[in-house]
C-alpha cells in the first residue's frame, strides 16, 4: 500500500469509542488488530526510508567529516511529515481496509458432514 497517498489525518483526532466496537464488539480486540497493523506499517516505512537513506551512506572512517546531504535530508523531512503508522492503521480499520482472522474461531463445525 501507498502510505504517502492516505489520507489519514496528520494530528490526533477524538474518535467516538463505539465505532472501534462495530466490526469485532470488542473495544480491546479492535485496539489490538490496529496495534498489529500499526508495527506493520512502521517496519514497511522504516525498511523504505532506510533502502532510500542508503544511497547516500558513506562508509569512511574518519568520524570528523560529516556530510550534510541535500537531498537525504529532504527525504528525512518528507517521511517526518507522514502521518504516524498508528493514525494510518486507525483510518485503515475503521475504512473496513485491514482483513483479519480469530483463529480461535472454528471455521467449520465438528457436526458438519463433508
């Protein structure tokens, strides 16, 4: 997924509680859902930001030099302004985007014949 096209909101923003509750009826069970989805994002992000970051590593010894780079910071300023993973997630679940399964939830019944 894009996340730079979400239009999840940059700030926090009050959410009514029962909103959570509609797709699991359980507030702590939607919690965890956008918890899990939220560490998703933020490891996609973090392995795009650092792919793109390392174009520009220089790998001399000398610590006393330090490049400032124009463009790596324009990029580091660029996903600063992303909206956080869990605001995205929190979008993403209450947009019925995120697919997720009980697995102590049997599928089928031990009474079915197949």
């Amino acid at each position: 997924m894009d996340y730079k096209k979400s239009k999840a909101p940059t700030n926090t923003v009050t959410r009514d509680l029962m909103d959570f509750c509609d797709a699991t009826d359980n507030i702590y069970e939607s919690v965890a859902i956008i918890g899990k989805r939220a560490n998703q994002i933020s490891q996609d992000i973090k392995q795009e930001l650092s792919k793109k970051l390392s174009e520009f590593a220089n790998y001399n010894d000398t610590l006393e030099e330090v490049f400032e780079n124009r463009e790596q910071i324009e990029i580091s300023r660029y996903y600063e302004k992303l909206p956080k993973p869990t605001l995205i997630a929190t979008e993403e679940f209450l947009n019925h985007e995120i697919y997720w399964k009980d697995p102590s939830q049997d599928v089928y019944d031990d009474d079915d014949d197949f």
